[in-house]
C-alpha cells in the first residue's frame, strides 16, 4: 500500500520499519473511543446516567465471577497505573449504592451489591439488543475475534515494555 493510501492520525510518527503500526494506533485511538462512547451510552441506557468508562470498566470488574477484589487487583487488571482513578470510580460506584467494600486489616475489598448486579444484568440485557445483532456469531468471525484478542494483549505487552524503556531514558 502507498504512504499517500495509510489511514494514519500522525504521519510524522510513520516508520518504514511498520507502517501498518500507525495504522493499527489510528483503529485503536478510534476503537477506544467508540467503546468508550459506547459503555456510557449503553449504561445510562441500562439505568445509570453520568458514569465515565473507568466507572464501567471497574463496576463490570468488580461484579466479575462475584469474587472480593481489592484496589491493587482491580488496577493490575485493568491495567490503570494511577490507583487514584481507580479509588475516585470506586467511591463514586459505592455512592450509587452499586459496590461495597469491607475493611481487613489495613485492605479494603470490594464487592458489587445487589443493586450492582441488576444494573450489570440491565447492561447485559442492552449488549444484547444492541450491540449482537452486528456479529453474525460464526466460528471464523469468532475465530478472527479471538486472534484480535490475542494481538491486542500482545501489542499492549510491547507498549508497556516501550514505556518502561522511555520512563529511564
């Protein structure tokens, strides 16, 4: 493909060692922001206005498999550096009444409430009617679902592994 046919956000950051690499940013700057958009839209749709989507993420998380998750688990996997997003979201979900926490010892662990669980059900629910009927649910498309899965963790690997380098440089 010609430089002049990449669809890129920053063609000063194009190297020809990986053209394809600005293109795949550019899908993941635009990608992010339609999932972004996308879990606000879909959770006010389920019942909870003016959630940001660190809120999303970390009451979904919280709620999963019903397991006591502390703020350093929570962070570790939704890869947040800054546990005080993570800690604000928190409070901010337990003043809506949809995550409790219990103190032991010195850590806190969080769980989602009963309250919690129905508007994580009510945003399963809109999943369904809105965003599913878009995949068709064959095995190859899931297949090619799960691959983009798979580079994604990859690729997110590499970038972490990039920070760290041109945090001591």
């Amino acid at each position: 493909m010609s430089e002049a046919n990449r669809i890129v956000s920053s063609q000063h950051l194009v190297s020809p060692k990986s053209p394809e690499l600005s293109e795949f940013e550019f899908g993941m700057i635009i990608a992010w922001h339609a999932f972004a958009r996308w879990m606000m839209r879909c959770m006010a749709a389920a019942g909870v206005k003016d959630m940001t989507p660190i809120d999303v993420l970390v009451l979904h998380h919280v709620a999963h498999r019903d397991l006591e998750k502390r703020l350093a688990d929570i962070c570790f996997v939704l890869n947040v550096e800054d546990t005080h997003v993570v800690s604000y979201s928190l409070r901010k979900l337990a003043g809506l009444g949809l995550v409790q926490s219990a103190k032991r010892g010195k850590e806190a662990f969080f769980s989602v409430t009963a309250q919690g669980r129905k508007i994580c059900e009510a945003y399963r629910d809109v999943r369904e009617a809105c965003l599913m009927p878009g995949f068709t649910g064959s095995a190859e498309d899931n297949a090619r679902i799960g691959e983009l899965a798979q580079l994604l963790r990859t690729i997110s690997g590499r970038y972490d592994q990039a920070a760290r380098a041109a945090s001591t440089s």
